[in-house]
C-alpha cells in the first residue's frame, strides 16, 4: 500500500470521504458502486466492476470474436481491458482505457473507427476498431470490441452488428 498523508474522520452515521485529489486519479465518480474488503486490520476499498462476474465466460467469447472476425477482441470494464484475444492480446490485456474512450462509452455512443482511434491510455499508435458500450439494467458496465493496427483492414457494418450483438448477450447475462 501507498500512503497518501491523507487522514480523514468517520462521522456519526460512519461515513467517510475521500478526497477529491484521489478519486481523480482513481477515476472514481459519484455513483460508481465500491467494494469494501478487510485485509488483516486494514480496511481497503476497490472500485467494483461487475462484468468481472463473467470471469472466463468473457474470455472465450473474445476468442470467439476473434475466430469469426480475425480481428484482435476484448471485453473491458469502465476503466481497463480485463480480458482480449487475438494478435494484440498483450498490447491491449489490463492497459488504461483513454479518457475519450471512457467518455463515449458512459454516454453509450458506439464507435466505429476504421481510420484510428485512441484507445488506451497509454501512448500508442491509433488502432482501427469498433466498440459497443455493455449495459445491464440501465448503467454502463464496460465494453466489447474490436481492433487491429494493420492500416489494410477496413470495419464493417456486419462487424459492428456482431459487437451489438456480443454487448446486448453480456449485458443480459449480468442481469
């Protein structure tokens, strides 16, 4: 664990708040759910991402995507990639989404980016792809996708069907 020198009190109905500087840096915002676990003495709190819950199930259904489509797939919460397949598995496995990301996913706006697009946080090469927001009774849990970093390869409708397709199939499996 990282000390912040941070120290706050709990008040009388056993709140406490945390402060602005990390929710920032957590990209934790009003309204996100967060599970509380004890480690010995210490109480920790982790941002709760429930399309987790599909655990390997989301995994092979990237593999899937990727044996139908030959394009490199993944399932990602609100903040990460959690699970990918394909030839970028270990480009996109556990990397930051980008900020403009994660806002068009909460505001469920769909992307189709055949000419490039920033998705990670980090600093690589736009990537051609196409992405749906997962919803599941009415919140935005994370997204299913598609990319590739070859130039020759163009998305297509029948692609982006496929992607609402998988979004709509995840989404119903966590309700």
């Amino acid at each position: 664990m990282k000390a912040t020198g941070i120290v706050r009190r709990i008040d009388e109905l056993g709140r406490i708040v945390i402060p602005k500087e990390i929710r920032r840096v957590l990209r934790i915002r009003e309204g996100d759910p967060i599970e509380i676990f004890t480690d010995g003495d210490a109480v920790v709190l982790k941002k709760y991402a429930r399309i987790r819950e599909l655990g390997d199930y989301a995994d092979v259904y990237c593999q899937a995507l990727t044996g139908a489509l030959g394009f490199s797939a993944a399932v990602t919460d609100t903040e990460t990639v959690l699970f990918a397949s394909g030839p970028m598995k270990k480009q996109l496995l556990k990397a930051d989404l980008s900020e403009t990301f994660v806002e068009r996913m909460r505001s469920r706006q769909t992307i189709l980016a055949p000419d490039g697009y920033a998705l990670l946080k980090e600093n690589t090469a736009p990537l051609r792809l196409a992405a749906v927001p997962v919803t599941s009774s009415g919140d935005v849990l994370g997204s299913v996708l598609i990319a590739s970093d070859d130039a020759r390869l163009r998305l297509t409708d029948t692609e982006l069907s496929i992607l609402k397709t998988a979004a709509l199939y995840l989404g119903k499996q966590l309700e």
